[in-house]
C-alpha cells in the first residue's frame, strides 16, 4: 500500500509560513551541505522549473508519483503564471473554492480528503507527497503515514502551523534524523502503532 508523507519546511517553533503565507525567510537557510542535501534524496518535490535549472529535470521520481495541495499552498506558484507546478507528479489541488482546473495536468476536487488519500492508497505507484497546507494537513492528520519535517533554525513566534487542527494528540516516532552545519534538520517520524 501506498504511504502518505507529510514533507514540509517548519521553523523551530512550528510554522510553515508568515502569517500572510510567505515562506521567503527560508531561503536564506538552503546552506551548502544542506541544499545539495535535498536535491539528492527530495528531487520529487522540486517545481518542475527548479529541477529544469537544477539539472534533474529527467531524473526518475524516486519517493512520490502524486502531489497533493490545498488551495493555499497552489495559489503562489498560480499568481506566478505557473498553472503545473510539478509537472512530474500527478497534482492534484483540494479546495471548495477553485472549481475548475486553469490546467489540463491539475486535477481539482472538492472530495473528501480523507477519502481521497485512502482511495489513492489503494493505487499502485511510488508514494503520496502532502505539499500543505495547514488545513489540509490537519484534515489528512490520520491518513499521515510519514512525516519528514526540515527544520530551519528560525524562530517566528507566529504564522501558518504545520497542522490546523482540533486537539487530537497522535503519536509519530522519530525514525531518522539528520542535522546540517547550518542548523537545519531533517526529521523523519513514522506513524507510531496504535
């Protein structure tokens, strides 16, 4: 069965982005070691732009065949002009609110969540990348699988979680680790056994 992976950028304390949805204050954190680091083993979740730059454009997927987005995490790279962000994977946006696609490779759906992942579960293929956002996150909080946070040592007091969610503890165990010169993390955690 496929395995959902909730892989995602988080400073120290928890957000995904700035309160109005900026992740720029990241980017001066992608330091030497680390971002060679995620391009070797996450080229899946690079913008097909990134990797046509990068030089793995052609590079097979390796973790993910599907990418899911809420309609938040789709909208900047839409402002952009860019309609297929990861033209690689099968993308697919949930949202209530965009009703039809602006592009022929992006399948939107006001489906359950929850009963998308399972029915995409049951698919074959390589894994299912959760991109974000938060409120998708905590909708799809008991179909995670996998989540793989990279810390970025940054504190931001407040912005967007990386779960919007009722209180509803669930256990992760803690499955890899791996701390870069800069401070960044990336922190592997599998869905614990009831």
């Amino acid at each position: 069965m496929r395995k959902l992976t909730y892989f995602i950028g988080a400073t120290i304390d928890g957000f995904i982005a700035a309160p109005d949805g900026d992740f720029d204050f990241f980017l001066p954190h992608l330091t030497e070691d680390y971002f060679p680091h995620l391009i070797g083993e996450y080229a899946d979740t690079l913008p097909a732009p990134g990797r046509a730059a990068l030089g793995v454009a052609d590079v097979p997927n390796s973790r993910f065949d599907t990418v899911l987005m809420g309609r938040g995490t789709y909208a900047p790279g839409l402002a952009a002009g860019l309609t297929s962000p990861y033209a690689h994977l099968r993308q697919i946006v949930l949202s209530r609110s965009l009703t039809t696609s602006p592009d022929p490779a992006v399948e939107v759906t006001a489906d359950d969540p929850v009963a998308l992942v399972r029915k995409l579960k049951q698919e074959e293929g390589l894994g299912i990348w959760l991109c974000g956002g938060a409120d998708l996150a905590g909708q799809l909080l008991p179909e995670i699988d996998e989540l793989i946070v990279k810390q970025y040592p940054i504190v931001a007091g407040t912005g967007i979680p990386l779960f919007r969610a009722d209180f509803s503890p669930r256990a992760f165990r803690l499955t890899d680790s791996q701390v870069f010169e800069g401070g960044n993390l990336v922190l592997t955690y599998a869905k614990a056994s009831d």
